[in-house]
C-alpha cells in the first residue's frame, strides 16, 4: 500500500478498527475449536435468522399494492401498509443475528460456555417469537 495512503487511513482512523475484526475471528475459532455446543445452538440461531429473513422475502407480492404488515392491540387488529415494508423484516433479522453472534462469541471469550449458552439460547427464543408472529401477520391475508 502507498505510504500516503497508510497515513490517511492511520489519521481516519479505519485502520483501528481491524484489531477488533482480528479478535471476533480469533473468538470464532475458539468457539469452533473447541465447544460443540455453543457452535450448534449458534448455528441454529444462524439458521432461524435466515429464516426469518427468508420469510418476509417469499410471501412478497408486488402485484398486491398492500399487504398486512404488522399487528397492534391499539389500532383494532392488523393493519395494511406497502409490500416493501416487509423487507424491514428481512433487514431486523440480518442485523439481529450478526450482532448476537458476535456478542456470543465475545461472551465466549470473556465469560465461558454456560454464559453464552444462556445469550444464544434467548436469542432463538427472540428470533423464534419473531417468526411465529411474522407468519401470523403474513397468514391473516
């Protein structure tokens, strides 16, 4: 890389920011290495994602011009929005399951397995409740 360019990302501070990427890897491995069970119940929490990401994207009708879109005990019921308001969905679960499973591989690092297993296994409940109530929203129309 040209010197000039190593001190403009060194002042920007975008080069900091690597160390951090560098230790959830580490993490990773660790948690690859040697713990089956926090790598099994992270890989379902992984796979319910995509699920829940999968879910909005699938039942998406363009054609319709408005679909049920959420639920509220205020307003009476369901209620009707754009079909693109479901990609919101879509996006919560990518980042939901992102952030748990690098704050459960941090969580694996500084704290042990049990901790981790306890923060993954309520993640799936979260992820899990999510789904359920997306596909009754979805299944009311």
């Amino acid at each position: 890389m040209d010197k000039s360019i190593a001190e403009f990302l060194k002042t920007r501070k975008v080069l900091y920011n690597w160390g951090v990427v560098k230790e959830l890897f580490s993490d990773f491995r660790a948690i690859y290495h040697n713990d089956r069970r926090v790598l099994v119940t992270m890989a379902v929490l992984i796979l319910m994602g995509v699920a829940l990401f999968l879910l909005p994207i699938l039942s998406l009708n363009p054609a319709v011009s408005r679909t049920w879109v959420r639920y509220s005990d205020i307003d009476g019921g369901y209620a009707e929005g754009s079909w693109w308001y479901l990609l919101s969905f879509s996006v919560m679960a990518v980042v939901m399951t992102i952030v748990h499973s690098m704050v459960g591989a941090k969580l694996y690092a500084k704290r042990g397995a049990n901790v981790t297993l306890m923060f993954l296994i309520v993640s799936i409940v979260i992820v899990l409740m999510a789904t359920l109530f997306l596909a009754k929203i979805l299944g009311r129309g």
